[in-house]
C-alpha cells in the first residue's frame, strides 16, 4: 500500500494564517497521511520516510500555492514541513507556507523595503557636475572641496528565483553583486543603483520541470540595492591635487586633469533575474 493523504485539517494540529500590512505574509496547515506499518517503518526513521516520499496532495518544500500563479507578482511558496507519528500507520504533517515576490522590477511589496538614509560625501563639484571655484583679489582662483550629507535610497526585496540544471546559485549572484545599473532604473539614470547583495537560500534545491527532463534549483534571493543620487553616481572622479594649495586648481581640464573612472561594471536590473538565470 502507498502512502494517502488527506488534505487541509481543520481539527488536527496547527491551521494558522497571519497577514501584516493588510497582505497574508504567512500560512499554517496540517495533512493526514496513512499507510501500512511497513511503509512508515518500525524505527525512528519513520517521518524521514514521510517527508523524502513524493506523496499525492502534500505540498512539497518550495511548492507553490495553487497551480495557476497566485497574487499578481507574489505568491505562497512551502519553507517547511514538519512530520510526527501518532500512530504506527499515520502521521500528521505541518506545512508551513511563506509569501514572496517572483518579480524585481514590478513588486507587489510583499516582502519588499524601500529606504533612505544619508551619507556623508565630500566633493569639488556641485549636483550638477560643475566644479566648485572661489577668488580673492588678485589671486588666482581656487577650486575647493566641501563635505555634505546626500540622500542615499536603498531598494531591498525577497524573491523566489528558479536555477536550471547544474548552474550554480552564485552564478545569478556574481552577474548582480558589486554591478551597477547600465540604464534608467527606479528613478534614476545608469550608474546610479550599486546592488550590495543577491544573497541566495534554498527553498528546494531538487525539483524538475513537469514538462522538461530537467532538474531545477528554487531559491530565496535577498536582494539590496544602494542609490547614489548625485553627479556620476557611483563611478568616482579623480583630480589632479596642486602641492602648495593641496586643492586642485580652477582650470582643470576634463579628460586630462580631471578624469571619470569607470570602476564598476553595468547590468541590466530591468531584466528578471529569472530571464538572467536561464542564460547563465
């Protein structure tokens, strides 16, 4: 005999729901399963067995709610499962189910935190680019730095991503980390977002596509992003720095004197990170 299961119980074991915000950010349900002794076993192996069978009606981990989506760019998926016997022939199992965003760039804010602090900076430009000069007299003008603070936006979410195949799940970390964005995104013009963080957890590392012979990797990715607002963004520029004045000097001359460095490298945070990791 195979293991049955009886879905969605109202009068055993925990049935929980809690919404924050006026959105359902978590879920709580138990399963009857039954079968013969000898399919549970006769050790203390016996809810292992449970939970590494694929059962018909309970959830696997990392499951999604429902077959056709779930909320807009949201959904419920499975973070665990928790099996105890109360019978040699059946057991109950918790599963716990947990909402997070399946899109970067249109969110529905389950899950996501929107930010802004502020930094000190220290510059010898103003916002608009323009070099910041001062005279006195018959000297010769003088181009000083000054040090301010400037808003800092910072873009933070949890989103489930799919990994195919053998890819590895720092593949989709290394394309985002320490990039900036290459075109407008979220406000503001390229160079402007640094992502700090794509930070993966699994929600199931061995699940396969009902209609491909192919295994995939679902993950939890914690995503962060840091805007700087001003300027060049976070591509830094150097001057050339007098000796005597220790200032540089009023009529530096762009691309000589006065040089952008491009340090970071760009991305493209307007593509899904799922649409990334199916081409890595």
């Amino acid at each position: 005999m195979a293991f049955t299961c009886t879905p969605n119980l109202l009068t055993h074991g925990p049935l929980a729901t809690a919404e924050v915000g006026g959105a359902v950010r978590t879920h709580t349900t138990s399963y009857l399963v039954e079968g013969l002794a000898s399919d549970f076993g006769t050790d203390d192996t016996a809810t292992m067995n449970v939970l590494h069978t694929a059962i018909v009606d309970l959830p696997m981990p990392g499951e999604a709610w429902g077959s056709g989506g779930g909320w807009n760019t949201s959904n419920m998926f499975v973070i665990g499962r928790t099996c105890r016997m109360e019978a040699p022939t059946l057991a109950f199992v918790d599963v716990s189910w947990q909402q997070f965003e399946t899109s970067l760039n249109n969110p529905d804010g389950i899950g996501t935190t929107h930010s802004v602090g502020t930094k000190t900076v220290t510059t010898s430009s103003d916002r608009s680019g323009e070099p910041l000069t001062v005279g006195y007299q018959d000297g010769p003008p003088q181009q000083p730095s000054v040090t301010v603070m400037d808003a800092e936006p910072v873009y933070s979410t949890e989103l489930v991503v799919d990994i195919i195949g053998d890819t590895e799940p720092t593949d989709l970390t290394n394309y985002y980390v320490g990039k900036v964005n290459s075109g407008d995104w979220r406000g503001y013009v390229a160079n402007s977002w640094l992502c700090t963080a794509a930070t993966p957890r699994p929600l199931n590392p061995f699940l396969q596509y009902s209609n491909l012979a192919i295994g995939y990797r679902r993950y939890v990715y914690s995503f962060r992003f840091v805007a700087a607002t001003y300027g060049n963004g976070w591509n830094p520029t150097i001057e050339w720095i007098d000796s005597t004045t220790r200032m540089p000097p009023s009529d530096l001359v762009d691309d000589e004197g006065r040089k952008l460095v491009e340090w970071y490298e760009a991305a493209d945070f307007s593509q899904e990170p799922q649409t990334i990791a199916g081409s890595l």
